[in-house]
C-alpha cells in the first residue's frame, strides 16, 4: 500500500489530464496567487507548446511554475 505523500509524489510526476492538472494547481498555490482557469491552461498551452511534448498532458513539476509566473504576468488577459 502507497502512503498518501508517495501518491502526491506520483500525481505531481506523472503526465495528467488538464482537468485534474488544474484542481491540484488551484488547491496548491497561495491565496494571493491568481487561479488558473480551463481557458487560461489552454491558452498556455499554445503559447508555451514546447513544454507539451506528450501532448495533452500535464505535469505539477513541470508545468506549475511557469504556469504561476505566466498567470502573475497574463491574469488580467485570459
């Protein structure tokens, strides 16, 4: 049986679907810290394809900061 940290260990390693990418993201980051929304993601993901290179998979470690710098600089646009 996997402990509740080495589950959160795999979600944050492993490739996701955007919906569940985007639950994790919103209940992680700071209060202050803009939320990210579907429309937002997507517009990320086409501005940042080269981060993608599994398609449309999303991944904590690899996506969530940029996610968090580009949101803190694109929040009042998407």
């Amino acid at each position: 049986m996997q402990s509740a940290k080495d589950l959160e260990l795999k979600l944050n390693q492993n490739g996701t679907p955007l919906a569940v990418f985007l639950e994790s993201y919103n209940n992680s980051i700071p209060a202050t810290f803009p939320r990210a929304t579907v429309k937002a993601l997507k517009r990320f993901q086409t501005e940042h394809s080269s981060l993608f290179k599994r398609g449309d998979e999303w991944s904590i470690d690899k996506h969530r900061k940029h996610l968090m710098d580009w949101l803190l600089t694109h929040s009042e646009t998407v």
